[in-house]
C-alpha cells in the first residue's frame, strides 16, 4: 500500500510529485471555496471530495483531517495576501509604506472575496492557528509606521502600536463592509482611512 505524504520518515520529508502537488493544490481550491460558500461548519472531507471528484480517503491520503485542509487553505490565502502587500510596499519609498499597505489590503481582499471570507471563517470557526499572536500583525505595520516617520524626519512621541491596531482594525471594517454590500466601494474608503492616517502620523 502506498503511503500518503504525512506517513512518510519525517526525518527526511519525501518531496511531493508534480501530480501530488497538484491534487494538494486542488483541495486547497475547492476548501476555500466550500468555506467561502457554506463557512467552516458546512465544509466536510466529503465535500472537500466531492468538489476535487475524489473518494474521501483520497482526500486523507494527501490530509490527515478537515482541519489540515483548511489550516492549509488558510495558509494558501494569507501567504498570497503576505505577499502582495509586501510587493506593493517595496515598491514606493518608506514614506509611502504605510498608504501602500493599506491600498494594497483592501485592494487584495476586494479582489479576492473568497479569501476574504476563508480568512474570517479560519480564524473565527476553526482551522486557524488557536495560539495566534495579534502582534504577528501589528508589529511589521508598526515598524512601516515608524519608518515612514523616520523619512519625513517627524519626531513627535506616537504610539505606534495602537495606531498599527486601529488601521488593522478600519481595513478589517471597509474589507467587512464590502462583503456585505458589494457596491460599497472600498477604493474611496481606501483614500479616506490613507488621509486620515497620513494627519496623524506626520503631525
């Protein structure tokens, strides 16, 4: 009988074939998508199988359970949302990091409501990481505040950490508020929340 990817010598992890590779990235695609559509709780293996049209024990031989598919799902979404605010970011001068951020945030979620909604079921329901450290976000937002401050040479006292905390928090909101009404548009609440954030860290 061969061995699923998990039941390998974890000493020495086996590298995955191209088509175990793709039946993984498969099952990631349509957990996000049954998650987006029926939330955590409406996601099953069986589900999960049907949608890949495999067997569920085709789906346990790439994941040991539901919740190492959907932690794999989620993972898949934030790594991608990672990566294009960090893309966006790098690309203006540190003065410009923290509008590129937030822009690039609500601009990825907008695109990408299914993720959106993966995210909040993953972090909320089940599936998400239960030891979750809040600074893991705010902390690298924090430190573009601080260099973006350091740019413009402002040396007033600013407590950065709770400023981090409530643009997390507005992006949170606008990204929400889209999901909820999809004719709100997030580009010109975008704008607002880049204005008021540029009053007060370069006052």
């Amino acid at each position: 009988m061969a061995k699923s990817p998990r039941d390998q010598d974890t000493s020495r992890p086996r590298q995955l074939t191209l088509t175990e590779q793709a039946r993984r990235t498969q099952l990631v695609e349509v957990t996000i998508g049954l998650v987006a559509e029926r939330g955590y709780a409406g996601t099953s293996l069986s589900r999960i199988a049907e949608g890949a049209g495999i067997t569920k024990a085709a789906v346990l031989y790439h994941f040991p359970s539901k919740d190492a598919v959907v932690s794999a799902a989620h993972e898949h979404v934030l790594t991608a949302l990672t990566g294009h605010v960090a893309e966006a970011v790098e690309a203006v001068p540190p003065e410009g990091g923290p509008a590129a951020y937030v822009r690039a945030m609500i601009g990825h979620l907008r695109e990408h409501p299914r993720h959106t909604r993966m995210i909040v079921e993953a972090m909320t329901q089940g599936g998400g990481d239960g030891d979750y450290d809040p600074s893991l976000r705010w902390r690298p937002l924090a430190s573009l505040l601080a260099a973006a401050r350091q740019a413009r040479g402002v040396t007033s006292e600013l407590d950065l950490r709770t400023l981090a905390i409530t643009i997390g928090g507005a992006v949170d909101a606008i990204v929400a508020e889209r999901l909820a009404d999809d004719g709100y548009d997030t580009g010109a609440a975008a704008d607002l929340l880049v204005a008021m954030v540029d009053r007060t860290l370069f006052a």
